[in-house]
C-alpha cells in the first residue's frame, strides 16, 4: 500500500476516533492520542533548519552563476504573487456569495484573542537581514536562513577550488537530512492519527455549526484555488496530468492538512519533488522559499475572513477597500510565517489596513484550527506546483 492511501486511512481513522470521543473525551484525546502526532511533527521540524540551509547552499552553488539565480528568482516569485492574487479574489468571491457574516451575532466576551497586532510592513523587511546566521538558526528564521544560505553559496561558487571541502560537506548534510527524512515518513500515518484526532475531538459539530458558512466559504475557495488554478497550471504551462501531479504531493498535501505548518512540511515537500522528477537544484531553492513567502491558501482564507467581518458589522466596502484588501492580503500572506495560526495573526493587518474593528476576528479565533487546515494544505500544494512549473521552464532552455 503507498504512504498517500495509508496517511489518509490514518486521517479517517483520526477523525472517526475524534467524533467518537467527543467534547467529554477530548482532554483523553489531547493527552493521550495528541502526543503521537507531537512526536512525529517533532522529529519533521528537527529537520527543517540542516535541510533548509544544506539544501539551499548547495541549490545556489549548483545553480553556478548570479544570472541563473537571478532568473529562476524572478520567475518563482512572479508565479507565487500571481497565484496569491488570484487565491485572495477567490476567497472575496467567495465570501460575497456565501455572506457568511450576515445574521451572525458578535459576542462581547473573547475579544482579547484577537489582540495580538500584526509587526509593521518595514520592520518585517528588515527583519529578513540577519545580524546573526547562528541565532537565526536557533530560532528557525527561515527567511534568515534563506538570505544567509544564499549568500553563502554565492560566495562558495564565488571562492571556487578552495572551497570545495566546505562544498562537499554541506551536500553530506542535505543528503543525510533527506534520507532521515525518508525514514521518518513512515511513521507519517500514525503521526497524522495523532494530529486529526484530539482536534476533531475539541471541535465537534456544537462549536463548528454556528460558523458553518465562513467554514465552508474558506474550504471550497481553498479546494477550487488548489484544483482548478493549480489543475490547470500544472496542465496547461507545465504539460503534467494533474492526476499525477496530485496523486504524487499527496503526502504533503495531507501532512500540510494536519500538521497546519508550511515549515513543518517542507522536508516531506522536498521528498516528493524529486517523486515528480524535479531537479534538487530548482527545488531546494523554490521550495524553501514558498513554504516562507507563499501562502495561497492563507490569502483566500484572508479574503473570505475580511468579508466576514465586514458583514457581521453591517460594513458596506469601498472599490478602494477591496484593492486595499487585495494588496495589504497579498503581503500579509507574504509575511504569513508558515507555522499554526500564523495567518490569524496576520489577519488584523488587513482589518487595520480596512478599517475594520480587529474584535470581529474573535469569531474566526474559535474556528481559526480548523480554517488553518485546508489553507496550510494549499499553501503547499501551491508551492509544489510553482516549483514544478519553475522546473520545466528551466529544462525547456
Ligand atoms: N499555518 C499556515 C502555514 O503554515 C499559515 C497560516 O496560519 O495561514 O502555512
């Protein structure tokens, strides 16, 4: 049996033994089901940073010349802002069509979860520089990591011969990193039992029903983003039957579901690139910077969230408010750290951004686990897609 029909009988299975144990089991489930999933997520993360930085060093030096990666740059992040533009007016359509905040009463009572503001547009450019590569690696920076690795590698191609030992040994490490990767993801069925369950057991049907339509406002904009734009990308600009293309990132489409963290899958996204044939070279740089930069499916869960908010206040938008909402969206999924509710937090820049009382997202705060699951998923899934058309391009020349 492959890993992809395994972790989905797994996430079944998590979602049967959640609703059976229920409200009252759910302490049960968290503490004694939960901690599986922990384990699993936790020996994925360990890897994360020697992954990141090995594979990126060594993407750039293989990459050879600046121009090289100056093009493929330019193309991957083209791909990720067009997409990501496309995902936030999904999610507004989908959140004019639904109106899910129409009849929806604001309580008073839990507006303090929705204090947390998100960091100022420059301070978070700023912040991309590290003073520090070590610290930057304690704390998984990524995009610190990133910048640091990409400018090690230039400097290694830059210094040639003498640098070669260094070269060589960051390349065991990916390779190593890969390989533990490998062997980890067998346990990946019954990590995801672990994640699925105690959430589904906290979130039973009495605290989802009342927010039903945001629910599923935010899943089919996520589901019809992931199959149709990504569908036809993948079809149409890169010549693969989306079939194949899906059926092969499952297992980090389905980990990046129950885990909620773009970070966390990165590791397993990287395996299934090389699955689908794309070269390390292209995947160890437009990978590690998606699971950053590009958050599709946060964009549309933005997208869906503003216009629930507006609605619940009876906020009739502006032309201007809907640009607004585009552009600030855009960014914040860009500043989006691929972690768990991540994109909530980046939420209220686009409330302040509109105006709009940053209290209403206490609703979304209740529901926020549950919302994060389907747009991690496509987060990834995106940058799968975007990695594999960069890698046809290049192979085109
Ligand atoms: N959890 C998401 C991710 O890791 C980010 C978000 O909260 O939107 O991709």
């Amino acid at each position: 049996m492959n890993l992809s029909v395994k972790i989905l009988i797994a996430l079944g299975l998590g979602i049967i033994a959640g609703l059976s144990l229920g409200a009252e089991g759910a302490k049960f489930a968290a503490a004694w089901i939960g901690p599986l999933g922990t384990i699993f997520m936790n020996m994925i993360k360990m890897l994360i940073v020697p992954l990141v930085f090995s594979s990126l060093v060594i993407g750039v030096c293989a990459l050879g010349d600046i121009k090289k990666i100056g093009r493929i740059g330019a193309k991957t992040v083209g791909w990720y802002l067009g997409t990501t533009f496309f995902a936030i007016i999904l999610g507004l359509a989908f959140g004019l069509i639904f109106e899910p905040g129409v009849g929806v009463n604001m309580p008073g009572a839990d507006v303090k979860a929705a204090a947390k503001a998100a960091p100022p547009i420059m301070k978070v450019i700023v912040d991309i520089f590290p003073t520090n590569p070590l610290d930057a690696m304690l704390k998984a920076n990524m995009l610190q990591i990133i910048v640091f690795a990409l400018f090690l590698g230039i400097a290694i191609t830059g210094v040639g011969e003498r640098a070669e030992y260094l070269k060589r040994t960051i390349d065991g490490l990916a390779e190593v990193s890969y390989k533990m990767v490998g062997y980890i993801m067998k346990f990946a069925p019954i990590g995801v039992f672990g994640l699925v369950a105690p959430v589904v057991a906290a979130n039973g049907p009495a605290v989802l029903l009342p927010l039903l339509k945001v629910i599923i406002a935010v899943y089919l904009a996520c589901i019809i983003h992931a199959l149709f734009v990504y569908g036809c990308l993948v079809k149409f600009v890169g010549g693969l039957s989306p079939v194949a293309f899906f059926k092969t990132v499952m297992p980090a489409s389905l980990l990046a579901f129950t885990s909620c963290s773009s970070g966390g899958t990165l590791p397993v996204n990287m395996e299934c690139a090389d699955k689908l044939g794309v070269s390390r070279e292209v995947s160890s740089f437009v990978l590690p910077l998606g699971a950053t930069i590009n958050m599709d499916g946060t964009a549309a869960y933005q997208g869906v969230c503003a216009l629930f908010i507006a609605q619940i206040y009876g906020v009739d938008l502006t032309a201007g408010q809907y640009l607004t909402i585009l552009l600030t969206g855009t960014l914040a999924s860009i500043g989006t750290a691929g972690v768990p509710g991540a994109g909530f937090i980046m939420l209220t820049m686009i409330l302040t951004a509109i105006g709009l009382p940053l209290e209403g997202s206490a609703l979304i705060a209740g529901i926020d686990r549950i919302l994060d699951m389907p747009r991690t998923s496509v987060n990834v899934t995106g940058d799968a897609c975007v990695n594999y058309l960069v890698d046809r391009s290049e192979k085109s020349k």
